[in-house]
C-alpha cells in the first residue's frame, strides 16, 4: 500500500486529522505509533467500536497499535474501585480483539507506568502550563458530573497529555468528546519540549435513547456481544424519527458499521408496501428524510445487518 492509499484508508470515516501532513509525515517513519486510551467499564458497544475500527485501519497502514486500558483515569471517573477495573480489563481487551484488532497490538494498564515517580514530575510540570479553567472545559464530554466538580476532573486531562509522552505515540486517535484534550496535548507538549501526536477524530454515534452519545453508564447501547434477541429489542426501541436523519442511532449505526460492510443492504417490505427495497447509503438518507422509509422497516433491517456483522464478535468472545 503506497502512502497515498494508506492515507486514504485513514482518512475515511473521520472527522477531522490534526494535520495531515504531519500524518503524511509519521507513515514514512519505520514503526510509527498509534495509540487510544479506554477507560475498563462496561460493556463494550458501537460507541468504542467506531475508533476500534480506526486503529484497525491504522495497523492495516503499517502502524504499531497501542492500546491504553486506563485503569486509574476510570477510578478519577468513579468508574469502581481499582480492583473491579482491573478485573474488566481482561474482558475489555478480549473484545476489541474480537473486532478484528491483531494480536501484536500492544495493551497496556494505566497503573504499570503511571505511579511512577517520573509520570508524577511530568503531571506536576504540565499543571503549571494548564489553566484550571482550560482542564475543565476539555472534560465537558467525559466527566461523570456536570455540576458538582471534583478535583479529578483537572487531573484527569493532564495525566492523559502525560499518556501520550510515555508511550511515545505518534498518532493519538479518540472520538469528537476527546478533541479538547488532544489539542491541550498539541499546544502544551511542546511547551515542555515534545513533540505533540497527529489527533486523529472519529464521530460520536448517538445513544438509542436518542443521547448525543453512547453510553454503557447511561445503558444507551447496543453492545458488540449482545445476543441477537437483544440486538433486535434495542433496535426495535430505539430513538428513531420519521424524517429525521440527524441525530438518529439507526441512521447512525447504518452508516457507520452496515455500509462500511456493504454497498447497498436490503429493506424487506411487504409487496402492499411497495416491497422490498435495495439502497446505498445516500438513497437510504434521502429515502428516509422524504419519508419514504418507515422507521419499523429500517429497523428491521438494521436489526438483520447488524446481527450478522457482530456475529463473528460473539463467536470470539464465547
């Protein structure tokens, strides 16, 4: 795969690329290194599967893959106790396996460098380089409370700057809610003498409840080894509109996950309503905006579509 290609690949189904020229410069290097952080709770779903299938992309482009199970950025998040987080971990890695990452992907627990004497000196430095104002804003998306603050909340975007200089990354990949922190990471990094990683932005895939985003704390998700029974009755009740394509999970789970599989999908409809229909995403859309698709039709079909897709998911994970 020429550079090109590899940026191509890349590129697609992003939302933004903090350069790409810099990236067009990280993929000559020999090794280069990409890396995303997860905080260990939950259940796996659609949400993290989107920048999963980033990395994917990045090691298919020739890219070492870091993957940071963020075990002390949960515990600042009130995710559980240490203990309870750790023993998530394992489950959390065997997933992201499942969906298609290979097994010299690098996993790494937070807590195995992060108590170290050195990452606390570089925590203490970039305090003095962040603004309290600044370290709140960037966990608008992240932070478990909205009004109450805690302390962790300006803690918790420093060590995650900090991650990236210990690991040595290259390239940092993270939803839209991660965009604050990266360019925090982009402008204080090289305060201190670092280079600062190409910021790599997937977009958010909306919660069935209609949410800005999904969440397994806030049991909005459809997750990647649900049985079919229950990915069918979440389809079923799931925030979807007539008309509505903007901020619609089924809509959002059709072009994320069904068309990066493929081209057109079939939407099984009773011949007394115009029987069975065949689209690519952008007749789907527009379909779907002219009401001209009912949302019970589409969501049987996603339901179908997405079944088969997670299959080989729920086979991995057993």
């Amino acid at each position: 795969m020429d550079i090109a290609s590899k940026i191509d690949s890349i590129k697609k189904g992003t939302l933004e690329i903090v350069t790409e020229y810099e990236l067009t410069e990280k993929i000559e290097k020999e090794t280069p290194t990409a890396y995303i952080g997860y905080e260990p709770s939950g259940k796996i779903h659609l949400g993290h599967a989107i920048t999963v299938k980033k990395m994917i992309d990045l090691q298919k482009a020739g890219f070492k893959v870091k993957i940071l199970l963020a075990d002390l950025h949960a515990y600042l998040n009130e995710k559980g106790s240490l203990e309870e987080i750790k023993a998530i971990s394992e489950y959390n890695k065997k997933c992201f396996l499942a969906l298609g990452l290979t097994e010299d992907t690098e996993f790494i627990l937070g807590s195995r460098f992060q108590l170290d004497a050195d990452y606390t000196y570089k925590v203490y430095e970039l305090a003095l380089t962040t603004t309290l104002t600044r370290a709140k804003r960037s966990m608008a998306q992240i932070t478990r409370h909205q009004e109450d603050h805690r302390v962790a909340e300006a803690i918790y975007p420093i060590m995650q700057v900090v991650d990236m200089l210990f690991l040595d990354v290259d390239v940092s990949v993270g939803g839209m809610e991660q965009r604050k922190i990266h360019m925090l990471a982009r402008e204080n990094l090289s305060r201190i003498g670092f280079d600062a990683p190409v910021c790599i932005h997937t977009p958010l895939i909306h919660g069935t409840d209609g949410a800005e985003k999904m969440s397994s704390s806030k049991e909005n998700f459809i997750a990647i080894d649900d049985p079919p029974e229950d990915i069918k009755e979440k389809v079923k009740g799931s925030f979807c509109p007539p008309r509505r394509v903007e901020g619609n999970p089924i809509i959002d789970i059709t072009k994320y996950f069904i068309f990066s599989e493929f081209e057109t999908i079939i939407i099984e409809r009773p011949e007394k309503f115009g029987g069975d229909l065949k689209l690519n995403y952008s007749e789907l859309e527009s379909r779907y905006a002219e009401g001209k698709l009912h949302p019970l039709d589409l969501k049987n079909a996603v339901s179908k579509y997405l079944i088969e897709i997670l299959g080989p998911v729920r086979e991995y994970i057993g």
